[in-house]
C-alpha cells in the first residue's frame, strides 16, 4: 500500500466509522459561543450547540484552524516519509483552504498535496472517500490528486433548509427575506455551485411536499447519477424524513450504499436544525 495520509476538516460530515474505516484524519473547525471557543466536533455535539443558540439567542461565529493547526497534524506524517492529500471546506467560503496551503508551503510543498474541494459537508465526503479507496489500491498521490481534481465538479450538493433564521443571524439572509419567509412560510432549496452557495427552488406547503418538490429539483429523472455512493447529509432532521428520502432513492436507483450523516456544529451553525440535503457525484 502506498504512503500517503488522507485528510479533510470537519466540515466533511464523516461519520466516527466511515473515518476509522479509510483512515481519515480530521482537522477540526471552531465555533465562538458566548466567548467560549469549541472545537467542531470535539468539544461539543450540534444538539448541544442548538441548545445553547436557543438559550442565549446568540448564532456561533466560525472560524478556520489556523496555519499552526494544519502543520502540527501533517508535520508527523511527513516526517515519516508519508505524501499528505488533504481536501475541505471549499475555498469560497472560508480561509481554510489557504491556511492549509500556507502549511503545506511551509513543511513541504512536494510531499503536502492541498485540492480546494469548492465544496461543503458530505460533498467533501465524497471526493475525500473516493480518495482514500484510491490509497487502498496501491495508486500513487500524484494520479490520486490528478483524479480527484477531475471529480470536484461531477458532485451535486443541494440542502433542503427548513427555517430562514440560522441564515437570517448569519448575515446571509434580509431581514425582509426574513419576514417574508416567516410569514409565507418559505422554505428555500441551497445549492452548492462554483464553491459558493446560491438559492434555489422555494417551497411553501408542508414538509412532505416541500421534501418530494426539493427531491425532483435536485435529483428528479437524473441519468447521470453515480451509482456507486451517495449521501444523505441533515441536521437534527426527523429519521423519519431522512428514511423517506432513503426509500425514494432506493426505489428508483441501483445505488450500491446510501449512507446518512449528521452534520457538525459548522455547517449547522449555517443552515439550522431540520435541515437535509443529498449529495452525489455525475459521472
């Protein structure tokens, strides 16, 4: 097997197994709440963050690992002999990208290998399982890193967001969308497009509804779906929803494994709770 050390941040929504399963290391993010700084996953779970938001009424500030993060955990495997292939939150909406370059710059720039997702969540997830399968089968960083680059726009992320306010305290929504969205009832559609997040469909009705309206926006007939993995990605959604969209991917696709995540405190702190999303690659 080659030497090379896969890692993402934890804004890829990797579930504890799937990391133990392919060997993937984390970097966490941070979230400010109340002054008090906490490591995305690590120092507090998304319930309990919600729990504080709602508390306090006070949305967490993100922030990115810093330089010195990104050195001291691939600092180790370099040493080693290892080659690093690390990919996260996509570089448009966070420094985390460039600060893993810095360290790369810094420690050694031929070893480190830093590929800008231009994604989020479980749309990292996808290109950072697809990599670390390619280290499982003896390939070499450097056609791992060539194929992966050439994946990063097959992948389809699209969310489902149930209330406008986590987008509303974050600054990514008016206060007239906001009243607007509160009154009618609007529930929009965030798609992932060109690194960057954009609005989509808006649904009003109940859930059902508004689930099979996002589920025929963003997966519909789609003849290009890659067969092979896809996720299904929420956060604090009801399981009930989550085995809905389960079943209708099932039933008209021969997907080889569904698998379900949550997502962590960084990319809830955005979307809110009973958010969901599906996320895939097109071949």
């Amino acid at each position: 097997m080659s030497k090379i050390k896969v890692f993402t941040d934890s804004t890829a929504d990797l579930s504890k197994e799937l990391l133990e399963k392919y060997d993937i290391s984390v970097i966490p993010l941070y979230i400010v709440l109340n002054d008090v700084s906490y490591r995305d996953g690590v120092d507090l779970t998304t319930k309990e963050m919600y729990q504080l938001v709602q508390e306090h009424q006070v949305l967490p500030k993100t922030s990115a690992p810093t330089v010195e993060d990104f050195k001291s955990a691939f600092r180790p495997w370099v040493q080693k002999g290892y080659d690093v292939i690390y990919m996260g939150l996509s570089s448009e909406l966070s420094v985390t990208y460039q600060s893993a370059c810095l360290a790369a710059q810094e420690l050694d720039k031929d070893k480190i290998h830093i590929i800008d997702s231009l994604n989020l969540s479980t749309g990292i997830g996808l290109l950072v399982l697809e990599a670390a399968e390619m280290v499982q089968q003896g390939m070499d960083a450097k056609s791992i890193v060539k194929k992966i680059k050439e994946d990063v726009p097959k992948v389809r992320s699209s969310f489902f967001i149930d209330t406008l306010k986590f987008l509303h305290m974050g600054g990514r929504c008016s206060s007239v969308q906001m009243l607007a969205g509160t009154v009618l009832r609007i529930r929009p559609q965030i798609i992932v497009q060109n690194g960057g997040m954009i609005v989509g469909s808006k649904y009003r009705g109940n859930r059902k509804r508004c689930l099979d309206g996002f589920y025929q926006d963003h997966v519909g007939t789609s003849t290009g779906l890659r067969l092979n993995r896809v996720f299904i990605s929420h956060s604090a959604c009801p399981l009930e929803e989550v085995e809905y969209l389960k079943n209708k991917l099932q039933s008209q696709f021969q997907i080889e494994e569904i698998l379900v995540t949550e997502a962590g405190m960084v990319i809830s702190s955005h979307c809110g709770p009973k958010t969901i999303g599906i996320l895939y690659m097109e071949d």
